[in-house]
C-alpha cells in the first residue's frame, strides 16, 4: 500500500520535473486555457510513460519545491474530461493530499495517471491546440511531436523504486489515527478497519432533519495512502457503511420560496477489496427538480434587475438583500429548468457578489454543482 504523502516527498525528491512526473502551483480548469493545458501534459505524460504511471503534484512552488498546497479539489468528473477530450485516454485519478503543516484547508493535489500502452492524443480542438495533436515529455516540457517509431519505455525501473520506497508500515498508520482523532475531536471523529487492513477515519458535524440524519463538514481520511475525502458547512452527506465498502450520499437542498427539498447529488462508496486493494466509485444521482416556468422567469428577469443595480453600485434595499441571498440558487433552478443564459449571467455576477461575504459561498455551491455535472 502506498502512502501517497510520502509518494509526493520521494517524487519532488527526485530531481526536477522529467518525462515521469510534472508539478505545478495550481491547476485550473474552469476555462478553456487551463483545460487545455492539463489535457496537454496527460496526453504527454501517458504518451512518455507506457509502462509505468506517472503522476503530476500541484501545490508545490517550480523554483525550491517548497510545498504551498491549494484548495480541496472535489471535482469527481475529471476522467469524464479526459475521455471526452482525449483519444485512448488514460485512466487519471487525483487526490486530496493532508500534510501537517498546512492549514486545515489545504492539500497537495495528487494526479496518477495509468497509461493504456496506446497512443493518446487531442479528439478535437480546444484554445490553441488542435484535434489530433500528439504530446510527449522532453524533459519538465510537454511538447507536440510527430512520432514513427515505437515509444519506448525508459522509467518503469525508476517510478517502481520511487512507489516502493513510499510503502505505508504501522509507524505511519497509527500517527495517522491518533493525528485525525486529536485534529477533529470536535466533530466525533471515528475510525474502522476495513478487511483487517485497510484503516479509514471520519467525523463530520451533526443534522437531524426529519428523522433523517445528515453531516456537513465532513473529514474522511484513507489512513493507509493519506487520501483525504472533505465535503464543506455548505454540504449535507448521509453516511453509511458495511464490511466491504464506505457509502457517502451527497444532497443538495433548492426550493423556492421558502419551500426546500433535498434531492439526491452524488454518490460515492469506497469499495475495500480483499486482495488489499480500494476503489472509489461516483455515480452522479442528481434528476434536475422541474417548477412552474412563469414563476421561475418572474426570479428570473427579478435576478437580472437586481445584477444591473449591484453594477451601478445602486444602494439595496432590505428585500433586495433578501433576494440576493437566494440569487446563485435560484439562478441554478432557472438553468435547470431551460433558462440556457442563466449561468452566464450569474458568472458575469461573480465580482459583485464577492463583495457580500455572505452571498458568495452560495455562489462557489452552485458553481461546485454545476461542475459535478457538466461531464456526465
């Protein structure tokens, strides 16, 4: 079992970037650029690692490695990405990394990629790059290349030595343990031995809502590999688990006027497997609620005004405060409902409402809902 914290030391330990692994400050892609940029480096790194895995490590500083960490990153569709991008795409996983000395809200991003021993390359155009490029590694650079030659494989022996010297052993597991149950001991953290080897700790803030239980500010740690799972106080989780797996339910709650439902978002179950394996599973669940559509363009033209007064920087009334509260939400159900223009208009909205402390973390749930489903 590898414990993926260690994984990252012995990778950024390893002289600089290569054709084997890339690291990088932070990755974004919630625009064309920065979508295309990663598909760039895991066309190029699957292409230049045909045996072996390779990995990219974000959070950590180009110049000294120092490690900075960046945002939980929660987007479970990422492979949905690749394959709707990429010609015989890889298998591309990426985890949350805890280490001590960051702060309780940043990780290092962890991307593995598992080659297919095929040729990976563009499927259509996206910002400057075009259908059918072909990536490899030179060195730290993802470049474009023509190829006629059979790829070879120059690193299996390197990244096996690197993966074998980042295995877990007991010293590491029970620190894990005794770290998670002190750091979360305000959230009744818990803990369960999966198959007599695989350790997973959680805890999560109560909800009781009508006989049903919920948690939000959820920590789930896969002690083994230091994998961490976070769901946010924006969040409602139910969670349940047997001998074989570890389920978390994800909800959403929208309604109008007062009148709010949770359906069900996304699912995520940690299979554990006897051969001292684990997979995580997500299937997205969501069925889009449906709502009387002279209702919802009444909000809808009502969220266009009160966009154009925050613009003019025109002065709020008590009710414009109210409606604003609920406009990323209510946005949301417009879009769901057909109402296409919905979401950019809410996106061009996003440097008003981060002037209202209050409003904007409703802004980053939608945004965050939405990017569940895009890909699905």
């Amino acid at each position: 079992m590898i414990n993926k914290r260690l994984l990252i030391k012995n990778l950024l330990a390893h002289n600089d970037e290569n054709s084997f692994y890339d690291k990088k400050r932070k990755v974004d892609i919630s625009h064309k650029e920065g979508k295309a940029k990663f598909l760039k480096h895991i066309c190029a790194l699957s292409n230049s690692n045909p045996k072996n895995n390779s990995y990219i490590v974000i959070g950590v500083e180009d110049e000294d490695n120092t490690i900075i960490g960046v945002n939980f990153f929660d987007d479970s569709k990422i492979q949905n990405l690749i394959n709707a991008y990429l010609t015989h795409p890889p298998i591309v996983q990426y985890e949350n990394i805890p280490f001590p000395h960051l702060p309780d809200n940043k990780v290092v991003g962890l991307v593995t990629i598992r080659p297919n021993n095929k040729i990976t390359s563009l499927r259509k155009n996206i910002w400057k790059y075009y259908g059918g490029s072909v990536f490899f590694r030179e060195g730290s650079n993802s470049m474009p290349k023509v190829f006629d030659i059979e790829i070879k494989d120059v690193n299996s022996k390197i990244v096996a030595q690197i993966e074998s010297h980042a295995q877990n052993n007991i010293e590491y597991t029970l620190d894990g343990v005794f770290d998670f149950m002190k750091k979360r001991q305000d959230f009744n953290p818990q803990y369960k031995v999966f198959k007599e080897y695989f350790v997973l700790c959680w805890s999560g803030q109560k909800k009781t809502v009508k006989d049903n239980t919920y948690y939000s500010r959820v920590d789930i740690e896969l002690i083994n590999e230091r994998v961490r799972l976070f769901f946010s106080t924006l969040d409602e989780v139910a969670i349940s688990y047997d001998d074989n797996s570890f389920r978390i339910l994800e909800y959403v709650s929208l309604g109008l006027h007062n009148a709010f439902k949770y359906y069900e978002l996304e699912e995520t179950i940690i299979h554990f497997e006897d051969n001292a394996h684990y997979n995580i599973e997500t299937k997205l669940l969501f069925e889009p609620p449906q709502f009387d559509k002279k209702v919802l363009h009444h909000i809808y033209n009502a969220n266009n005004a009160l966009i154009e007064k925050l613009k003019r920087g025109a002065a709020l009334s008590k009710h414009d405060l109210f409606d604003l509260k609920n406009l990323p939400a209510t946005y949301l159900l417009c879009y769901l409902n057909a109402f296409d223009e919905a979401i950019d208009k809410l996106q061009d909205a996003k440097p008003y409402l981060k002037k209202h402390p209050n409003v904007y973390p409703s802004y980053q749930e939608v945004i965050r809902i939405l990017r569940k489903v895009k890909y699905s």
